[in-house]
C-alpha cells in the first residue's frame, strides 16, 4: 500500500466508507429510500457542474433517478 498512488488510497478508503455512511442514512432517515439519499449526498459533495448547473440540482435529479429506479416500492404512499 505505501507505493500506490495517495488518490488510490483515498479512492478505497471512500469506498469502504460508503457502507457505513449508508447505515448512518438508514438510522437518521428510517427505512425509505436510503440509497437515494445517498446517491443525493454523494453528489452534492463531489460539486459537479455540468452546463453550467451546480452539484445541488444534479444531486437532486440523480437520488430521484436512483430511488425511482432501484426503490420503486419506497416511493409508494
């Protein structure tokens, strides 16, 4: 590990955290559409701009996109 590149590094230690990032969605969140939420955090904190749109729309456009298509059923009233 001490001769991988540091953004390797950081790269997993970002991907063994989102397991428990995502738990910490479910207990502050309850049961209902926690990968969305995440999706929406993750998002909203890499900044992405595209055509001039800031992280904050995009993170919004992708946790609706995310639970409309994996949390169908956590949509439901």
């Amino acid at each position: 590990m001490l001769a991988a590149p540091p953004a390797f590094v950081a790269t997993l230690g970002g991907l063994a955290m989102l397991r428990v990032l995502q738990s910490a969605f479910v207990t502050a969140f309850g049961s209902r559409c926690t990968f969305g939420a995440l999706v929406t955090f993750v998002v909203t904190v890499s900044d992405v701009t595209v055509l001039n749109i800031g992280g904050a729309f995009w993170s919004l456009l992708a946790g609706f996109g995310v639970t409309w298509l994996l949390e169908r059923g956590d949509l439901r009233c």
